[in-house]
C-alpha cells in the first residue's frame, strides 16, 4: 500500500477498507507515516467524510492501538460523561462528582483544549499539583477507592488517537463528524465503560453549528456505542452562549466550586443535574429517571458532589483548598472592561468570539506545542436575554500579558449584540438521541 494512493482514494470519496485505514493509523503511531501525509488524510476526511463502516473501523482501530481496561473487578456501574466542546463547559467537573456521590464508577478519560473550545485536563491543571497522568493502575485503584478519577491519553490508552487529537487541533479538521465520533467512543470503550452520556453542542460555541449535524453526530456515536454493545445516551444542547459566567481555566474552576455548593449559574447547574441523572440512571441505580434527577439535586444540595471533588482532587496530587480559597489558583495581573455603549437587551453573545478571544490571550493552543496560561479568561457580568443600560459593564476580560490584548478586547466587544427587543428564550438542552 503506497499512501499517496490511499489519501487520493479518501479525497476522491472512495471507502478506504480497514486494512487500509490500519496502514495509515498504525504506520502513523509507529513514525512510519509523516504529520503532513496525515494531515492531508485528514483533510479529505473533512471534506469527503467516512461511511458508518470506515467509522467503525477507525473507532476500533484506534481502540486495538493501545490497552483496553478491563474494570470488571471494581464493584459497580462504570458511566463516564462526554462533552464535544464547547466555551464556558465545565460540566464535567460537577456532573461526574454529583454521579460519583451518588454511587456511580466514572473513569473519565478527559481532552484538552481544541480550537476555540476549552479542555477538561487543561481546567484540571489550573490546580497546583493535580496530576492528571496516572498509571492505569493508579486509575484503577483511584475508581476503586473514590469510584471517580480524571485521566487523559497515555501511551497506554488510544495513543493513536492522542496523536490525531493533538494533529486535528492544529490542522483545522476539529469538526469532523466521523473524527469526533471515533475520537471519543474510542476512548470510552477504551477505558471499559458500561454506559455513557453525551453532551454534544450545537450553536455558534460549538463545533457542529446546525442541530441537523449535532443530530446525525449524536446518532454515529450512538450507533457505534449499540454495535459495542454499551448503552449511550446524547442530550443536543444550546452553545450559542458560553455555558456559565466563567470561561478560562483557572476562572471555571471557581465557577465549577461555586456551582457545587448551589450557588452556580442558573444554566450551568441545569445542564450539570441533567447530566449527572442520566448517568445515575443509566448505572441503574434509580428505576427512573425522575428519581435519578431527585438523586442528583440531593447530591448538589447536601455538598456531596463538593466533597466528592474536593477528595478526588486530593487523591489525584492537587490541593483541594483551592475550592475554598481561589487565591490558591493562578490569577491574572491585569483587568480590562467591556463597556456597553447603548442600553438594550443582549440579544445575542458568540460564544465562539468569546473563546477565540481567551485563545488569543493564551488561555487556549494555536500549535500542539503552545502552553497554556491557566490564569487568563473573561468573566460574563450579562446573558442572553438581559436589559442593560448604556455605560453596564457586559464582561471582565483577565489577562497576564498585553500581547493580542486589545485585538481579543474588540473580538470579545464584538461578540455581544445589544437588541430594542427582548430575545426569545431558548432552553439549554434541545433533544435527547438514544
């Protein structure tokens, strides 16, 4: 098999057969295969997509190129939770925690940030000492201990797909729905899940900017996750603002605190609840899911969910303080405003300006290479839907270097439309696939 051929073949919208597509991934992990070769191999994937076939084959390909974990010896339901992006969404470091507490085992495998979206391991590592890099043993008696740990790709889990995640993100094919599906089942079956809730976006925030394709994205993962024979469920939800007040990863996890002591955004807290009932449900620890919804807002209202993360970030190396006293977490040096300068209603704010603008302030990756300043983001004064007057602040930009600032502050300015007429309101989660 010559490669030129193959990418040709995809670029033309052939179906590649799995030996076909093993060749590339396997040769691509092994150093066999060049960044630019794949690079291309993806391109034509974005443009020319995969069959439901080619997707299988490339989720299992990437499953068989690392471990796969077998969690049968601890006790208890195995559910993870995956978002597929989005600006402002730290559900999962309040979801997992609320499950956990509530009885569910929730190994989650975690991203990092792509593109305009934020990352679960980056908000993580705004935590001084939290390692996210555990061994599989470590993870494994991590679950069993405290029934929830956060890990990211080793070269033990998918590390194909650890390198196509990295390559995607630096090489414009984020947003490819084969890509995306088989990056997340991959690793959710990888890890040995019983079941799985998605969070797939939809809006201006999030990769997929139709429900039609947040739709048929939802329905491959769901599809893929039947034929393994794991139970999914996805739930299409609104990103055409940023999710919370806080977008930033220092900045969210103070957020994610604030949440799980009940005192969260309104949006925020509903889709976290929903998301940790579904996994409770799912774990089959309720016969319903009404009553797994009663068990999740008990666990947000008694601080179990708190506690639960407050010890999972102890175990995993980080001080838990950080919850309680945010001066522990890496601040920024610097404050700018974004002043309205006419009175309205906030009809609108892009949440992908806002999250580019966090990116070009260092807050996110514009190269695998790039580090990540975890103090800077911008913290939301208004949302959608509510009257300002001219002269209200409607965001705090943070940042710790001036380089890009005023460029990001008239990206984020931007980003908020200021309306005569109230919008129509418009609910967090849109439909449930599965």
């Amino acid at each position: 098999m010559r490669v030129p051929e193959l990418i040709q073949r995809k670029r033309d919208g052939e179906e590649l057969e799995r030996e076909e597509l093993s060749f590339l991934i396997d040769g691509y992990l092994r150093g066999e295969i060049p960044d630019y070769q794949i690079s291309a191999f993806l391109m034509a994937v974005f443009f020319k997509g995969l069959s439901e076939a080619e997707t299988d084959s490339l989720t299992a390909i990437l499953i068989a190129s690392g471990e796969k974990l077998d969690l049968s010896d601890i006790p208890g339901a195995k559910v993870d939770k995956h978002s597929t992006g989005g600006v402002g969404d730290k559900t999962s470091l309040i979801a997992a925690p609320l499950a956990a507490a509530a009885g569910v085992v929730v190994p989650m495998i975690s991203g990092r940030a792509l593109g305009h979206t934020g990352g679960t391991l980056d908000k993580l590592e705004s935590i001084p000492g939290f390692n996210v890099n555990l061994t599989v043993d470590q993870f494994k008696a991590q679950l069993a201990q405290h029934k929830l740990a956060f890990i990211g790709q080793t070269d033990q889990i998918t590390p194909a797909d650890g390198k196509l995640y990295a390559l995607r993100d630096v090489t414009a094919t984020v947003e490819s729905i084969p890509l995306i599906a088989s990056s997340i089942m991959s690793k959710k079956v990888a890890v040995g899940l019983d079941s799985l809730v998605l969070d797939v976006k939809v809006g201006s925030g999030a990769f997929m900017k139709q429900q039609v394709h947040a739709r048929r994205l939802a329905q491959l993962m769901v599809g893929i996750g039947r034929r393994l024979d794991k139970k999914v469920q996805a739930l299409i939800t609104d990103m055409n603002q940023p999710l919370g007040f806080a977008v930033g990863n220092a900045l969210e996890v103070m957020e994610v605190s604030q949440t799980l002591q009940n005192s969260g955004p309104i949006d925020l807290t509903r889709l976290s609840l929903e998301l940790a009932a579904r996994m409770i449900f799912l774990a089959k620890l309720t016969p319903t899911l009404d009553a797994a919804r009663e068990l999740a807002q008990m666990k947000l209202l008694d601080g179990s969910g708190y506690r639960k993360l407050k010890e999972v970030i102890a175990a995993q190396g980080g001080n838990a303080q950080v919850l309680d006293r945010f001066d522990l977490l890496p601040n920024a040096t610097g404050m700018r405003e974004i002043i309205t300068t006419r009175g309205g209603y906030v009809s609108a704010i892009d949440a992908e300006g806002i999250g580019k603008s966090v990116v070009m302030i260092g807050g996110g990756r514009n190269t695998a290479a790039d580090t990540i300043d975890h103090a800077v983001g911008i913290i939301l004064e208004v949302k959608v839907g509510q009257k300002v007057d001219a002269g209200s602040v409607l965001c705090r930009l943070y940042y710790t270097s001036e380089t890009n600032l005023e460029e990001a502050a008239e990206v984020v300015e931007d980003s908020f439309r200021i309306s005569s007429s109230a919008p129509e309101q418009r609910d967090i989660i849109l439909e449930v696939v599965g």
